[in-house]
C-alpha cells in the first residue's frame, strides 16, 4: 500500500449515520486522533452527541454536504439506507467506503437475494412478490411455512410475518403495504452464525472469528465466540464471506449472517457496515470492529483480529428498562462482565439500547455468567 495514499490521524472523517454503530466508529476514531463530522437529522442522536460536528440535516440535503466535501478526506456510513445521490456525490470530492453500488445491493432483498446465487452460494427457496397478482404462485412455489419480508426498510425482524397458508400470506401482504416483498421458506436451522470482514481498497481481506448468534423475535439476543461449529465450517463461512466482498468490490467492514441447515452454510443477509453480532470485539479481540473500520477508511493496514479470550455479548434492549432502570449492580458486581450503552434517551421496547460483553477462559462459562446478568437485571 502506496503510505501517501493514507488518511492519518488529524484528518476529519464523515460519518453518515448518527445511531450505536456511528457512535462506536466516533470513539474509535477520535481515540486514534481523528476529527468526526456526524451527519444526521436526528439532533439527538448518539454519534451526534460525541461528534466533533454533528450536521442536523437530511441525507441528500445540499448544503450538508457541501460541509463534508470541504471538510472531510473521507466518508464512510452506519447503515445501508443512505441514498445512493448523496454517496455518489461526496465521491468526486473523497474516498466513500463503501461505495453506493454495495450499499444499494444489500438494500433490497431481492437484489441481494440475486447477487449471493449469482455469487454460486445459497440462499433459503425464495420468491420474489411485487403485487398482489403474485400471491397465488408465490405460495405454491413456496409454500408450507414460510416468512413474508419486505424487500426494503426491513430490519431487527421488523417488516415481516410469518405465513402458514395462503390466506396468511395474503393478510401479511396487505399489513405490510403491498409493497415488493420475498416469501422465504422458513427452514430448519441448527445455528445462526455470522462473519465480520474487513476489505481494503486493493482488494485484501480479514476475518473475525465466527459468531454463533441467538435470535428472539427477530432481535439479536447474544452472540457466542468462537461459534460452537467445527473448524472447517467457519473457515467455509469465512471463504463465502470474502467471496461476496470480491463481488462487490467492497472497502469497509461487512457482515455476512448464515444459517446453518443439515451442516451446510445458506446465505441469510449481507449488512455493508459493522454489525450487532461484532460487538463483543470491542473488548474481546485486538482489533475491534470499529478501529478495523477506520483502518479501511483511511487506508491504513490491518488491524489483528486475533480473539483474545471466550466472550459472550447479550444485547440490552429497552424491554429491560419498564419504568426504572435496570439492576445495574448485578452487571457491575461481575468482573469479568464489560457494559456499553449507546447514550439513547428514550428507553422503548425492542430499541436497543446497549450491550454487555463477558469474557471467560471458556464458552461455557461466558455463556453461564452472562445468563446469570442477563436474569439479575430483571429481577
């Protein structure tokens, strides 16, 4: 790697995007000697609030980001929602990674959906329904049961229904707008799994070791590192993973979710962004999510990935918050248990709201002290 082609520290670096994960990018950056500029419409959001400049504008509004072509080297983005208009713009000016082509793939399930089989890896059986004329033959290809989910502006379970007849299906359809959607066939997994994977600018890549991911209603509840899979499967899940990257022509950090059916891999979702399910990096590996984030911004070498020790992280939604805060003297009380909240004000259930990490010499035992957290902050 060419050094001049470096962004070092002291540089302002844009930050489209104002949520937890545009916040933990922040620390990490301004830790490393960066200036941020947040850009987001939200005057209270979480980035913004620790941000060296926080623009309270829109996405595509002109003046914003008039602002961060004159101040920035680089821009980088928290989730795949941002419009395309704007990332192509700041890309005359400055390095965007990722670039608009990536993000606008994963924005939409069925482009998505299409790009991982043209990509030679699997998904779950899956039709593609645009109106309501496609039910019927959605349903018979199909069929049994299945998951109805939006194809945009669908996350944390979030934009789907679970379908069991035709009927369902129809009501489901009708609930969500009417709007493109995938019926996808619910399948039998044995785990859930994910990979966080950083590309560079020439094409290089590197893993973190795989996440073994639980879900509740839609919603990560924890994720368990090393996966509990064999050897040989998280290597195959790292392979496809850098496999999409190079399709995409990626720069930035990715996450790929899998699901794990009869012990073979069947691609769930691509998120062109750090992810949930990397947190427990940030206290367990040499390299966070985050800091291997502003290494592929900046153009800067990789950070090592190396796992230090067994780490389970459970996500802290506000169901747990009711009209008072949670007993956290059952978290502190733990020594092996790190806590971060994402300075949210409002506490609303399924937001949320932070995570803690516990590190362990084992799974087992990282996994039996977080549940014993987990269960103590709502007594």
């Amino acid at each position: 790697m060419n050094h001049a082609d470096r962004i070092l520290p002291g540089a302002t670096l844009a930050m489209l995007g104002g949520g937890q994960l545009g916040r933990m990018f922040t620390i990490a950056a301004r830790t490393t000697g960066y200036r941020v500029m947040v850009l987001d419409p939200d005057p209270d959001s979480p980035a913004g609030r620790i941000a060296d400049v926080h623009l309270r504008a829109g996405y595509t509004d002109p003046q914003a980001l008039d602002e961060l072509a004159k101040h920035c080297a680089a821009v980088t983005t928290e989730f795949e929602n941002i419009p395309g208009p704007a990332l192509e713009y700041l890309a005359a000016y400055m390095p965007v990674r990722p670039g608009a082509t990536a993000l606008s793939t994963t924005q939409d399930r069925i482009l998505e959906k299409a790009f991982i089989r043209q990509a030679g890896l699997m998904t779950a059986p899956y039709y593609v329904i645009r109106s309501a004329s496609d039910l019927d033959a959605a349903w018979h290809a199909v069929g049994a049961a299945s998951i109805l989910k939006r194809a945009a502006m669908g996350y944390d379970g979030k934009g789907q229904a679970r379908v069991d007849s035709i009927e369902a299906l129809r009501a489901a359809f009708a609930d969500l707008g009417e709007v493109p959607c995938v019926l996808e066939q619910k399948l039998a997994l044995e785990r859930e799994i994910s990979v966080v994977l950083a590309r560079n600018h020439l094409g290089e890549s590197r893993c973190h070791p795989v996440s073994e991911n639980v879900h509740r209603s839609g919603i990560l509840h924890s994720s368990i590192v090393p996966a509990r899979i064999d050897d040989a499967l998280a290597q195959q899940a790292q392979a496809q993973s850098r496999r999409l990257a190079d399709a995409l022509d990626y720069c930035g950090v990715l996450a790929v979710e899998f699901f794990v059916v009869e012990g073979q891999l069947v691609v769930n979702e691509i998120a062109p962004r750090p992810h949930n399910s990397g947190h427990y990096s940030l206290d367990a590996c040499v390299t966070s999510q985050f800091e291997q984030q502003l290494r592929m911004v900046c153009g800067l070498p990789f950070g090592d990935t190396r796992l230090l020790t067994p780490v389970v992280m459970m996500n802290l939604l506000g169901d747990l918050w009711g009209s008072a805060q949670p007993r956290w003297s059952a978290l502190l009380n733990e020594p092996a248990a790190k806590l971060h909240l994402y300075g949210k004000r409002e506490a609303r259930p399924g937001r949320k709201m932070g995570h803690f990490c516990v590190l362990a010499t084992d799974v087992d035992d990282a996994l039996a002290r977080a549940e014993t957290v987990y269960q103590q902050l709502q007594a």
